[in-house]
C-alpha cells in the first residue's frame, strides 16, 4: 500500500521505469492519456476520475498518473513521451513548482516529491542551514521559508522559473492537442499558497497560447469533505490521505472533463 492501490493496480509501459496507475490498457486502439501526480493516479481511490472516463465515454483511456511526480518525472521518460505524442488526445495535471529540479536542489528523478540535494548557490544563500537533514521537498522549503521569508523569495522565484520553462518544453514536446487540468486545492493558506504549489493565474496564462483548453476544477481534501471511510487506506495512513481528494470529487472531475475531451 506504499503508493496507495494494491499491487494489481500498478502496472508499466514499454521500457519506463515508472510506475503507473493499473491495470495496464491496450495501447492498439486511440487513446487518451492522462499525465499527473497523485490525484490522476488515483492514491487511496478505487476508481480515480480516468477510469470514470473510461466508463462512461466511448475513449480508451489510459491513467499516467505517477504518485509523487512532478513535471520531471514525465518530461524526462522518453516512453511516457512517446505515448504522450501517440495519443489522440492529453490531459495534462497541473503540478506544484516545487517538484523539479532546479538552480537551487535536485529531486529524485521518478519520486520528484523526494529531496536530492541543495546546490552550491542555494548553500550559499542559507548558510545557516543543514541541508542533509531533509528527505522531502517540501519540508525543506518550509523550513526555509520560516528561517527567511526575505530569502525564500528568491528560491520562490527560481522554482516558478524553471517550472514555467519546463511546461512550454513539454508541451512542445508533446506537440499533440494538450487539456490542462488545474485543479486547485481549497484550503488555508501555505508556504507557497495552495496546492499546486507556486502556481499563479499569471503562469497559467502564459501557457494558454500553447493548449487547446485549460480546466480549472476547485477541489477539496478528503479530509474535510469526509470521505476517509470511503477511501483505500491501511493503518497509519489517514492523515496522509486526509489532504488528497476522495470519490466525490473524482466524480466531479470526470464530470468536467466529459465536455471537454473528444469523444
């Protein structure tokens, strides 16, 4: 249960070393494929919103949804990309700013969620900090940004950067008709705003140009909606979970989403 889905719903594709939403689905027919983090692959869900969509439209559509990745785990995976540019269609998640290497750290390159090491520049910005003593992105970032909103300001502004670079890459990448799919989490504030982290409508604009729809969905944790008893959890994983989206609102996004892939 380490990635939230039994075993069984874990499968791969083609020579990836990357871990995707099971089962695995026929690949000889159009598809639609569906690139994100933890919320498009499903975690702690029976039935995440592709395999909704999959039900319910005349679509083959394939859940590339990897937990724990940000932008580097797909823009670097030659196969991911490759199925990306076969596909009829993609549905593209928005992602935090915070999981990418960047000038400043380096992340794990499948568990993007995962701190590698701080560069030279960034050790030379936060002197005072032991930076061996992190193992998660965000838990590094917090602890930065309490030693020095002033400071924080310019890592703030570099993982925007490199994000914002990132995504027109991939896109251009894909080069295939891309959907958006924004789904903003509401909640109280954080470090950085609410998930996706460092994310603006500013940002979002400048890639509007480059993709045929952009679809803002405001969601809710689980743990505020109440659906922990209807979510796949084991022992100890109830707070984890209690900040990803549940059932209802897989529905909801499946129900978006219908009006606005081709069918």
């Amino acid at each position: 249960m380490g990635v939230g889905a039994p075993d069984e719903l874990r499968c791969r594709y083609g020579v990836s070393k990357l871990m995707f939403r099971g089962p695995r689905r026929n690949l000889n027919d159009p598809y639609v494929a569906f690139l994100g983090g933890n919320e498009t692959f499903g975690k702690h869900v029976q039935t995440p919103f592709a395999a909704l969509l999959d039900d319910e439209t005349d679509k083959n559509c394939i859940n590339l949804g990897v937990s724990g990745a940000g932008l580097d785990a797909f823009a670097n995976d030659p196969e991911v990309l490759n199925l990306a540019k076969n596909a009829d269609q993609v549905v593209l998640q928005v992602l935090g700013a915070q999981s990418l290497s960047n000038r400043f750290y380096r992340v794990h390159p499948r568990r993007n969620d995962r701190f590698l090491e701080a560069s030279p520049l960034l050790s030379a910005i936060y002197r005072d900090v032991d930076f061996t003593d992190f193992n998660f992105v965000k838990h590094m970032l917090g602890t930065l940004h309490d030693l020095s909103p002033k400071r924080f300001e310019t890592v703030r502004d570099e993982i925007q950067q490199a994000w914002l670079s990132r995504m027109k890459l991939l896109v251009q990448t894909i080069s295939n008709d891309v959907v958006l799919l924004w789904l903003r989490y509401h909640k109280g504030g954080d470090l950085l705003g609410s998930e996706p982290l460092a994310i603006t409508d500013a940002m979002i604009e400048q890639l509007r140009p480059s993709v045929s729809n952009v679809v803002e969905i405001p969601v809710v944790p689980s743990g505020i909606t109440g659906e922990i008893d209807d979510m796949m959890i084991g022992q100890m994983q109830a707070p984890a979970a209690a900040h990803l989206i549940g059932p209802s609102t897989h529905r909801q996004i499946a129900e978006t989403l219908k009006g606005r892939i081709r069918t």
